[in-house]
C-alpha cells in the first residue's frame, strides 16, 4: 500500500538522522574523555554515512538543511570535534604541531569558500537573458558546462574533497604521528586549490559567452534573419508542458516561419521533440524584442499570469487556442476577452462564449477545428479480441473545489472495483497529472486507485509476450532517445544544452514522428492483452491510449470531446450532484454519453452495449455530436487552422500599416471602414481551390 511505502521512507529518514547526531554525539564524549577507539570511529563513521547520504540519498538531509544543520555546518563540527580530541591525546604538543594543522585546516575552508564565489561567478556568467533549443547559438561562445562538483554541488565539493584531511588527522590521532595529518591536509588543500583553479578558467574569453548585452544583440539579429510570423506563447508550472505539446504538430504544419516563445527556464526542456525554434525569455523587459521583428501573430494555449506582458506588444495580434475544449467554466474564463480571436473547435464553443456572457463577442471567436486529432483511429466496431480495453482517463480537482469536477473521489475507486470485477475488462488508468494538486483527498484516492490496479494485476496470469518484444522496445527507445536529444551528460548545464540542441538536422520531424509511432507500437507489444496498466509516463500519449481503447471513461472536460473524434463508446460519470436530466441539459458533451452515477451501477450494460454495438443506443448521436463539438470535417481542420492564422497575419499587417502611416507624416493612412474584416476574409478565402496562401513577411 502507499501509506506503508511512506512510513517506510520516514522511518528511513529518522534512522539516518539518528546515525548522524549519534555519531556526533560520539564523537564528542570520545572526545572529551579522549577515549580513542570511540573518537575515531565516531568521526570516520560520520563523514561516511554525511557522504552516503549525499551522494545516495540526498533528499533525507533536507531537513537538517532547513534548520541550518547544513554540510558546511556538520564538517567543520566534525573537524573541530577532531582537533579538540586531539588536544586530549597526549604526545602531541598543541602548539607546535597541532597549531599548523589548525592553521592548514582553516586554510582548506578558505579555499572551499573561494570555489565557492567563483562558482558563483561562473553560474551567473552562464545564464543568459534568453535560452534557446533548435537554434544555432554558437555566436553566443558557447561551451561545455564545469564540473558539477566545481560549480553547482558545493556539499558533495567539501565532503569529498575533506576525506583526505579527516583521515589525516584521525590517522594522527591514532598514532600519534604529525605527518599523516600534515599529509591528509595537503592533499586537501591541493584538491581545493586545482578545483578552484580549474573552475576560474571558465570566466577567461576562451570560455566565457557572450555577456547580456552581446546576447540581447545576437537576438535582434537571429529574429531579423530567420523572420517569424506565427508564434505559441506558453507559460505554466512543470505539470503543464502537455497544454503547450498538443500543438507542436499543428504549429510545424503553419505556412510561414513558425516559433515557440516561453517564459520560464526548465519548459525548454519539457516541450517535446520539434524542429520550430524555441525561445525562452524570462524576463519582461526583454521580450520587447518581439515588437521590433517580423512576427505577426501568437497563439496561446493556455491562460497565465505573465500573459498580459505580451498582450502588451501592439504590433503582434493574438490568438487563443486553449489546450482542449470542454463544458468547464475553465473553458469560457473571463480572460479570453483580452485576446483579438478566439478560436474554437466548433459550433458547441461558439455557443458556449455566446451564453456564458463573458464579454467575448461573436465576430471574434474562429472555428476552427482540432487539428491535432488526426492520429486518433476511428471506430471500428466491437472488440474482436478476448479483452474488452476500457480507458479510465478522469481529469483533475481543478482550482475552484468542485467537487464535480473530477470523479476520482467520489467515484474513481467504485468504477476501478466495477471494471476489475468483469474478468473480459483490461483496463488502462490515465490519471491527469495535475491530480492532487490542489486537493489532498483527490491525490490520496488517486493513490488508492493505483493499488488496486497494481493488485489486480498481480493477479492475472496468462501468455507474455518474449524477450524479443522487450529488445525492441528498448531498441525503439534508444531510437527515440537519440532523436529527441533526451539524453544529456550528466554535468550539462543550460548553455550547454543549448550548444548539443542547436539547429536540427534536416527532416528530423519526421523522423521522431517515426521513431514516435514505432516506439509505442513497440509499448504496447511489451505487454500482454490481459495486463492492467497505470499510464503515467509522459511520452506515452492520451491518443495512443484512445487508440488502444475500446471505450473511454471519463469526467466533463476536453479528453471527452477529443475522443469523441474516434467516434467510440464514452461514458461520463456524474459527481455533480445533479440528476441525469439536469447533467445532460447542462453539458453538451454528455449528450452521446452513458452517464454513470457514483456508485458505478450501470457498468454492467455499459460494456455489454460495448461488445454488441447492436445495443448500443448512442450510435448516431456521437456522430452528430462530432460535427457539433468539432465542427466539419471537410475541410480538413488544419486546413481551416491554417487560413485562421492567414487572416489574423492580414490583420497584423493591417494594423502595422496603420501604425506606420500614424508615425509618418505626410503618408495618408489607407485604411478604411472594417478593412481589417475585409482583409480576414480575403485571406481566409485565397488560394487555389479555397486553400490558403502562405503566411509572408
């Protein structure tokens, strides 16, 4: 169970809490009654379970971290107990030979402070005002990053390089001889002193990069070569990456110079494998560097605080796409009003901004499809296996406490026991990654669910696949590895994962996008048919579980209608609150749905309506709901995606024009009444056979 692996590490971390100040304490009564077998196996015993912990499990010393018992701390306590002990030990006189052991002992701590400036120094040279990835920055002076050890690890720097010292001194406490300390301090001294060295040739020309100035320069110049027009803007937590990576494949297919602009450091390396360059600019004042380049138009995912900084910028218009379309208030947030479109899937979001009353007005909300379902396979009628695939994708708690907002702990563990009791169900469980974030009751059911899965599936047995399935699935992942770049040594810092992710071969999309399809072909053949599985990795795809799936199980939100593309079996569980009437009025998405309550009663025909689709009575209304949530089909929805990105290019130009004629004088603005409307639907509607012409500068 969950609460016995916690209480396990708990335990854990008191033991070795415990063994530390046990040894301190040791080491200080050996000391004081210079009884010499206890001292010296005190302090040896210390320093070697401070290093264990260090390098094995770091997280345990966190808490003496906060209560200023650092490793700082606890060595030169170590080291003062040492040379008290020897003060007790007769034959060594204090001044002439324990003096120069004290004077070399602080020395080496003087030399551990002075690495640790310098790799101060080194860490603030090495962070530039902006962090890139698809782009050749080698003007930038860019090289490998220091030894970690050196520059970011000062605790592991000063245990290691003490043991020499520690064990000099303790050896001289044991025999009596000055040397073995004086031998143990050198070493030290000379560890610190070669690190120290080693470290100050990164802030010399051959290795130091370009300065703020000299990058915010280079960045004025790569935008005025590469010439953007469309952009994504996303900013978000470390659990939000996935909002912004369902629109990597849409973004690369735009007419144009596509670019994706982040604001926080780490999302460079959460954004998936793309070849559209990537820029991170953290602070606001900076990012100013847009309004004088080329780019037009940005499309936002998702809603943030640092979104309005960009709002800001006058010659760029805005476009916000959400990261999925559901009937959540979420989904019509008051905030959309700020953006110049917002575009929509289908006709059902027109609806929902035109009710909710949220200050977003008709003319600007843009149907335009999901382009980025196109992967999800369609249905193909009952399972014509043993197994029956149920997915069980429930979203999170959400930020307003609704207890309806997800059923993980209302329902969750209910619907699991249900499935888990039909002996023909092999069930996928995809929780939303932002669960139990907010409410401690949804992660803790959450935990409850996974164990009982865990558990059924220790009980099934049957035909597994070979080792060869296992080869080729690590075969594929090494494949996928390699193209992505996933895999850094382990002391890069940012700069240099900005030299290995420079400009990306040529046709390397499709290659990952390959290397993606075959790798998780190769997952799901690692596994046997009848296997339970908790899907929480990050590479594996909600669509590739849609794929998988038979019948999805899931709350009111975007998972809905995405699968709704498949045009499968759903079912929606219902932990509002309200009665079944009321739950279908009120959510447009469950009107082709199975409704489950609470209880999980109505499982039973679910599946049975899934195995004899003869019986299932939602047939028709999926169809009709697609069209509705989604809109056309023909079009195709990139297509449409595309001319929306075309007409808002047209209105940026537009409204450029007018800002120049503004600033010019003499030059009479050409701009008439609703010429931005005129220009939208000329671009929208340009191109041979209504297809739209590409977005240009």
């Amino acid at each position: 169970m969950p609460s016995v692996g916690l209480n396990k590490r708990r335990v854990k971390q008191l033991g070795a809490l415990l063994a530390i100040f046990a040894a301190f304490a040791a080491q200080l009564v050996g000391a004081l009654l210079a009884h010499l077998p206890v001292f010296v196996t005190a302090a040896a015993a210390g320093l070697a379970v401070d290093l264990y912990l260090r390098y094995r499990q770091p997280a345990l010393l966190s808490m003496l971290s906060r209560v200023r018992f650092d490793v700082t701390v606890r060595q030169l306590l170590r080291d003062m107990l040492i040379l008290l002990g020897l003060l007790r030990i007769d034959g060594i006189e204090p001044l002439r030979e324990q003096a120069p052991l004290t004077v070399a002992l602080l020395f080496v701590y003087a030399l551990h402070f002075l690495c640790q400036g310098v790799a101060v120094m080194v860490r603030r040279s090495r962070t530039l005002p902006v962090v890139t990835r698809n782009i050749d920055a080698s003007a930038l002076r860019l090289c490998a990053a220091p030894p970690r050890i050196l520059a970011r690890r000062p605790g592991h720097r000063l245990l290691a390089f003490s043991v020499p010292a520690t064990t000099g001194l303790l050896v001289t406490a044991v025999t009596g001889d000055i040397y073995a300390g004086a031998v143990g301090l050198g070493l030290s001294l000379l560890l610190m002193a070669a690190g120290t060295a080693h470290l100050v040739t990164w802030l010399l020309p051959g290795k130091r990069p370009a300065s703020k100035d000299q990058t915010l320069e280079w960045l004025d110049g790569w935008l005025e070569e590469y010439r953007p027009t469309v952009a994504m803007y996303f900013s978000g937590g470390t659990s939000s990456a996935y909002q912004a990576n369902m629109w990597l494949s849409t973004l690369s297919a735009l007419d144009g110079k596509p670019l994706i602009v982040l604001r926080e450091r780490f999302m460079v390396q959460k954004i998936q494998a793309t070849d559209v360059p990537i820029i991170c600019i953290p602070r606001v004042a900076h990012m100013f560097a847009l309004e004088s380049s080329t780019l037009k138009m940005m499309l936002h995912p998702a809603n943030s605080g640092k979104t309005s900084q960009v709002l800001r910028i006058p010659s760029i218009k805005h476009a916000f796409t959400n990261h999925g379309e559901s009937d959540k208030l979420s989904s019509c947030n008051p905030y959309a009003k700020a953006y110049d479109e917002v575009w929509v899937a289908g006709p059902a979001a027109r609806e929902r901004y035109r009710q909710a009353e949220i200050g977003v007005d008709d003319k600007d909300v843009v149907e335009v499809g999901r382009p980025q379902l196109a992967p999800i396979q369609p249905w193909t009628g009952a399972p014509e296996g043993t197994y029956t695939t149920v997915l069980y994708a429930p979203t999170w708690e959400g930020w307003d406490g609704n207890p309806g907002n997800t059923s993980v702990v209302l329902a969750g563990e209910n619907l699991v026991r249900a499935l888990l009791e039909d002996d023909g169900v092999r069930l996928l469980y995809k929780p939303h990654p932002m669960t139990g974030s907010v409410d401690p009751e949804a992660g803790a059911a959450d935990r409850r669910i996974r164990a009982m899965i865990t558990e059924a599936a220790a009980g099934r047995s049957g035909p597994r696949p070979g080792v060869e399935a296992v080869a080729e699935l690590d075969r594929r992942k090494a494949e996928l590895d390699r193209l992505t770049s996933s895999d850094f040594r382990t002391g890069a810092d940012e700069l240099e994962r900005m030299m290995v992710q420079g400009r990306p071969e040529d046709g390397r999309a499709a290659l990952v996008a390959a290397a993606t399809e075959a790798w998780e072909a190769a997952y799901w053949a690692s596994f046997p048919e009848w296997q339970h599985q908790i899907v929480v990795t990050p590479r594996l795809g909600i669509y590739s579980c849609f794929n998988q799936s038979h019948l999805l199980i899931s709350d009111v939100s975007s998972v809905v209608s995405d699968y709704l593309h498949s045009e499968k079996p759903y079912a929606v569980a219902n932990t509002s609150g309200m009665t079944e009437e009321e739950f279908r009025a009120a959510f447009p998405t469950v009107r082709a749905a199975a409704v489950l309550s609470p209880d999980a009663s109505g499982v039973a025909e679910l599946l049975e309506s899934v195995r004899f689709p003869e019986k299932d009575q939602y047939t028709k209304a999926r169809t009709e709901l697609k069209a509705h949530l989604l809109g056309p089909s023909d079009p195709p929805s990139l297509v449409r995606f595309n001319a929306a990105a075309v007409a808002l290019c047209a209105e940026a130009d537009e409204r450029r024009a007018l800002m120049t004629a503004h600033l010019t004088p003499g030059i009479p603005s050409q701009r008439g009444p609703g010429s931005d409307e005129t220009a939208a639907a000329e671009a929208r509607n340009s191109g041979p056979n209504g297809s739209p012409e590409p977005v240009t500068t």
